[in-house]
C-alpha cells in the first residue's frame, strides 16, 4: 500500500472532492494525510484520513469572506474577478508552499494530489530536487488556455472559424496583459518568496502537473485541439449520502408532476432573494412541485413557500436528482456535474467565482439555459423552465452526458493514476 498525501484549498467545493477522494484511498487501504485549512480536520478525519492544517493566508474560513476579501465591495464584474483569484489563490502562496513542503518532509508521501487551484505546490514541482509525482485535480471548470478559447472568466464558446481565433488571440493578449497583470505581478512575488521563479502565465497551471487529472467528461468541457497532454479527464465524482431521514414529504416524488430543483449551493446562500425566492415567484402557480434545498442553512431561512414547493436543508443528491426534471442553480460546478451525470437539464444563474464559466458550458452542451446573471427575475426564470419541458433537446443532450459519465469509475481512475505515478516517481 503507498502513502498519499492530499491538499486542497480552504473552499468548500475544493475540500469535499479532494476529501471524498481520501476517503476512498483509506478504503483501499492506503496511508492518507490531507492539507487544509483548520476548520475542515473533522470532515477530513472522519473519511479516515490524517489531518494537517494550513497556517497564515491560506488558512482562511471560506464562510466569512469580508475577512479574506476585505476589498471586494470596490470592484465590479472582470476587476473583481481577477482580485478574487489574486487573494485566494496566488497570494496564498507563500504559506500553502511552507505548508505541503513540511508535510511531504514529514510524510514521505509516494505521491501528492491537489485541487487544481492549489497553487503554493507549483514552486515545488519546479524544483530541480527529488520529489515525489505531483497531480492536479481539476475541480473547477478547466482553465487551460488555448487557441481557440478566449479568456478564462469572459464565459465565451469556441472560436468557430479564423477570424475567432484571431479575435480570441488578442483579448487573450489583453486579459494577461492588462487584465490580470496584477495577478501575474502577484505570482512572480508569491514565486521569488518560495525561492523560485514563475514561468508562463499563472492562470495557467494545470501544464505544469505531472498528470492533471479533470473531473467531468470530455463532452462537459470545450475541446481543445491543443489540450496538454498531461490532462486526463476522469468522470463525475459519485454523490456521497446525506445523513438523516428523508423528508416526509419524500412519497409527493412520485412523478406525477414535473420536479423543478432549485439550489444556490453551500456558500452563496444567505441571500435567498438572488435565485430561490424569484423561481419560487415563477412557478407558483404552475401544475409543478419545486423542491429547494438550503445548503445547510435552516429551511425557515427560505420563508414562506408556495403550496407547490418542499424546502429542506440538505437532500440525497444520489436519490432524489433521477426523480428531477429541471435543476435550477446559480453554477456550483459540483451540483451541476451531479445533475448531468443524471441527466437532468440545468438552468445557471451565476455571476460570481467560476459561476458564469459553468453557465456557459452548460449552454454549450445543449443541457440547459445560462441566464447570463446571477439575479434572474421571476419572469425569465419562468421562460426557462417551459422551454426546458417543452424542447426535448435539452434532456437529450443531459443523458447524452449522463451515458458518457456512467461509463467511467472517476474514484477508481484517480486512484488508478496516483499508483502509476507512485510507480514511475519522477526525478526533477
């Protein structure tokens, strides 16, 4: 059996993959110790695997972001966007280095896998010094550049011709440049602070890994004819179980009425007036049952419902999302993966983080409807839903997907690629 070390940054959504991963490696019993941040070690000890916490800056409480984005009133749409990647994941550097360097030194691990947004492990791949196989775990939309994408954030389809990619090259050309020039300023310092250098753009870093191993399938991703060669895509991670009794109005899911889903995931759900209580406005007089899940937040956080709606804080996606007809979401790219892998069509309404990349891809797939915001009105939510039930292209491109990710064991393929890179154990 080998030792694996795992990290992951102090987010939710990069947490729980990386951590479900773990998991299943302590069942095929192997040693596993994962690098977090503190408030994550009891979620990480309890799938069996070892506890090491991040320190300073990237040791931050994802559910209180004014004390990790203290500045991110000030901006707006792009500029915000790149001051949220700059914070979270580039000047988090230094310390995330400090941190999986003193762990590998102390683990002697045979391998390490990250979240693909783990940047403070880049110095260490490129040092010129023995180290153990380095993976990537793509957890978020993948941000590889490419010829024929434009710029990761603007939530543009492939150039369909030469004059697309002569458009797309130049606000490539200007988003690194201008755009997120204070993001690739940040990352030379990160760098020079572990004591290396960076290369190529920082955005830019699922290349570097060893192997970079992307969750979803081939058809929910943009192709690439310049795809890098250590990408590998490796299936939808399966839905784990929610604790708890089913609610008991679970018999009302019995098909016989359409089931509208609508979640705005686990972070962005304080204010339910954003997705939740507009879509609860769009169909409430409609022959529909809507079930809302709260993330984890009180039900009576949503407020009065229609007769026609459930509310719940948590639902076992596993069981209730082949009962669904439509999934509603402001763009958590787990939730979305689960509901294709389902084959369930999807309606995004995200502005924020990778949100409106999701959105688009959904769009691109022919699997669902982008709003194109993140605060949809009632009555453009209401459009979307009788087209998804009245058009059914859009189910037949979400189980043209769900086919493509039942053929694939994602766990039993991560794990697959950590034990051949243990065997071939690069020297650097």
């Amino acid at each position: 059996m080998a030792t694996y070390l795992l990290a992951a940054n102090p987010i939710h959504g990069h947490v729980g993959p990386i951590v479900q991963v773990a998991g299943h490696l302590a069942r095929e019993g192997h040693q596993v110790i994962v690098l977090t941040g503190s408030r994550f070690q009891g979620k990480v000890e309890s799938a069996g695997a070892g506890f090491v916490a991040l320190a300073g800056r990237a040791d931050y409480d994802d559910r209180d972001q004014d004390s990790y984005l203290p500045d991110r009133a000030r901006y707006r749409g792009v500029k915000r966007a790149e001051y949220d990647i700059r914070t979270i994941f580039v000047e988090t550097i230094p310390d995330q280095y400090r941190g999986i360097r003193e762990a590998i030194a102390d683990v002697g691990p045979d391998a390490v896998l990250v979240d693909g947004a783990f940047a403070g492990v880049l110095p260490l791949i490129s040092q010129t010094t023995r180290r153990p196989p380095v993976l990537g775990l793509g957890v978020t939309p993948l941000t590889q550049s490419s010829r024929v994408l434009g710029p990761h954030g603007m939530a543009l389809p492939p150039a369909g011709g030469a004059l697309g990619r002569m458009r797309y090259a130049g606000l490539n050309a200007f988003a690194q440049g201008v755009v997120f020039r204070p993001t690739q300023r940040a990352g030379v310092r990160a760098f020079a602070a572990t004591g290396g250098r960076l290369k190529g753009f920082i955005l830019d870093a699922s290349r570097h890994f060893d192997r970079f191993l992307q969750t979803g399938t081939a058809s929910m991703e943009y192709p690439r004819p310049d795809l890098a060669s250590n990408t590998h895509f490796v299936g939808v991670l399966p839905q784990e179980e929610t604790r708890g009794a089913a609610p008991e109005w679970w018999d009302e899911l019995d098909g016989s009425r359409s089931i509208v889903h609508v979640t705005q995931g686990t972070i962005d759900n304080r204010d339910f007036t954003r997705l939740v209580r507009p879509t609860l406005d769009a169909l409430a007089d409609r022959d529909v049952l809507v079930v809302v899940t709260a993330g984890g937040r009180p039900a009576e956080w949503v407020g009065p419902v229609p007769a026609n709606a459930r509310v719940a804080a948590y639902l076992s996606y596993r069981d209730f999302l082949p009962r669904a007809d439509i999934f509603i979401t402001n763009g958590g790219y787990g939730g979305v993966q689960a509901a294709l892998a389902a084959g369930v069509p999807v309606i995004v309404a995200g502005d924020t983080e990778d949100k409106p990349e999701v959105a688009a891809r959904v769009a691109w797939t022919g699997a669902g409807v982008n709003l194109r915001t993140g605060t949809p009105d009632a009555a453009s939510i209401a459009r979307a839903v009788d087209s998804v039930l009245e058009h059914p292209s859009y189910r037949d491109n979400a189980r043209r997907i769900a086919r493509d990710a039942a053929g694939m064991d994602s766990l039993a393929e991560i794990s697959g690629h950590l034990a051949d890179a243990t065997v071939m154990r690069p020297v650097r």
